[in-house]
C-alpha cells in the first residue's frame, strides 16, 4: 500500500479581481507531494508561484482561493482557522522565496532571525535556540558560523543570503519544503552549491519538496517528478528522468527552445501556442 501523500491537492483554483476584470491564475490542478522532489516548471505568469503561496494561504485578499480538496495529511488547509494556519507555516511546511535580500529582516542579525524561526515553534531558552542556530548554519555549509551569525543581511553575499534562507525555513523541522525558484537570483556556480545542501538536507530529513522553477535542465536533473504548468493548467506530469521525452506540444515547444551547443548560430524556435490547451478544462 503507497503511503499517503503529504499534501494533496484537488481542483484548486486562484482567482483574482482586478480593475480590468477576474483574471485566473490558477485553474483547476490536481496533483500530491510526498516525501519526494516535486518540480513544477513553466513560463512567467503559467501559476507556478501562485500555486505554493495558495497552499500556505499567504495570497492577498483579492485573491480568491477554492478547491475541491487542499489538504496536508489530515488537515484541511482551506477550512483551517487563522491560529491554526500559524502553525502550519514554518513547523510543518516551509517556503523559501526567490531572494533573500527582500526575505530577510534588515534590521535584524541573520543569526537572531534563524533563531526566532526556531523558537516560534519549539519551547526552549534563548541559549538552546542560539545553538541550534549554529549548528544549521553549519548545516547549510556556511563556514564561521559564529562570525556570520552576527552580521545583517546586507552584509552577507547573495549565495551566503540563500543559505541563510534554507537554514531558517529548515531550522523548524517542517515536513514539507516549498522552494520558490531559490537559485534564480544566484550564478551558476554558486546555485549548483545551494542545490547540493537542498538535497542533502531532504534526503537526510525525509522530507518532501516542492521545487518552484523555470528551468527544464535544471528540473530534469534535480527532481524526481514534474509538473509543466501553462495558463494556471498542469499540461503534462511525467518522471523528471523523462522530461526531455515528453510528448506535450506544450513541453516540447520549451525544450525546443533550450539553447544547446547543437544549435549555436541558428535561430531558436518561437513557441506556438494553441488556444486549445487553455480550453481543455474550462
């Protein structure tokens, strides 16, 4: 018997209201995480991001969220009160937002933030939390945690941000980890290190990730499955090993698109897209 997925999502929809008029976002997605890498990737706009903030509720209020089930384990997340909803975030599912810089608090040592994170949810001294602080800093694979633990964010370099981000959205011991593309405000180098600790650190805690991109390579390799997203519709779900293999029109138009050492001095494709793939499930 397969074990129950940690998150399971049926029909959501994200609705927003605007000046011009309700704009779907989100249109009726089904999918479950389980203690596995979930990529969902697609173009700026496809409803990728909107997706994991619907499932930690942290939309606006012009947004309006419905589905048919959203649910973590037993928990209904849609129904569930604002005291409950607290703490949910950070203790069982945690989010890691593109870039730190706009994440952390400024005025605060990054130390004292990862600290707070841990103490939210876990009754224990002002020591304990300065301790355990350290040790995730460490964990991250920052070197001189004792030293980085008293500087503010402005003095700490972007990848050094990012690791400091996974280390207080991991430092509560959440179940599942939504990662909102974590590596797209870092060079290649530098996101190949941060993607390494990621793994290392789920693999090592059993834990579930959402991993928010849109970077099919980086997927591909990363993940175990993928969700290819477009108009707020999942248009394909396949193993993330057999993402280049993928028979959408949709999916294949982004991969044809992917510059390659093959096509150096040709002109990549345009993407064509079909009105019919918007229509399939309205």
């Amino acid at each position: 018997m397969a074990p129950a997925p940690l998150l399971s999502v049926r029909n959501l929809a994200v609705r927003f209201a605007t000046p011009t008029g309700i704009v779907e976002a989100v249109r009726g997605i089904d999918f479950d995480v389980g203690r596995e890498r979930l990529g969902i990737v697609g173009e700026s706009g496809s409803g990728k991001s909107v997706t994991g903030r619907a499932v930690l509720r942290l939309l606006p209020p012009s947004a309006a969220v419905t589905a048919d089930r959203l649910a973590l384990g037993d928990l209904d997340l849609l129904g569930a009160d604002v005291s409950t909803m607290r703490g949910v975030r950070g203790r069982r599912v945690s989010m890691i937002m593109q870039d730190p810089k706009f994440s952390l608090n400024p005025v605060m040592t990054v130390g004292r933030q990862i600290a707070e994170a841990y103490r939210v949810h876990h009754r224990v001294s002002r020591r304990e939390a300065t301790s355990r602080a350290l040790d995730m800093l460490a964990d991250v694979r920052i070197r001189d945690p004792r030293r980085v633990y008293d500087l503010y964010p402005h003095e700490v370099s972007g990848g050094m941000g990012q690791r400091v981000m996974i280390a207080m959205m991991l430092i509560p011991e959440p179940d599942l980890l939504i990662a909102d593309e974590p590596t797209s405000a870092l060079d290649v180098t530098v996101s190949m290190q941060v993607l390494a600790i990621l793994d290392d650190l789920v693999s090592r805690r059993g834990m579930g990730l959402l991993f928010i991109s849109h970077d099919l390579n980086l997927v591909a390799s990363f993940c175990d499955r993928v969700l290819v997203m477009y108009g707020g519709q999942i248009m394909e779900t396949l193993a993330a090993a057999s993402l280049h293999a993928a028979t959408h029109p949709y999916t294949r138009g982004l991969l044809a698109a992917l510059p390659t050492l093959d096509t150096a001095g040709r002109d990549l494709p345009v993407l064509t897209r079909d009105p019919a793939w918007l229509a399939r499930r309205a």
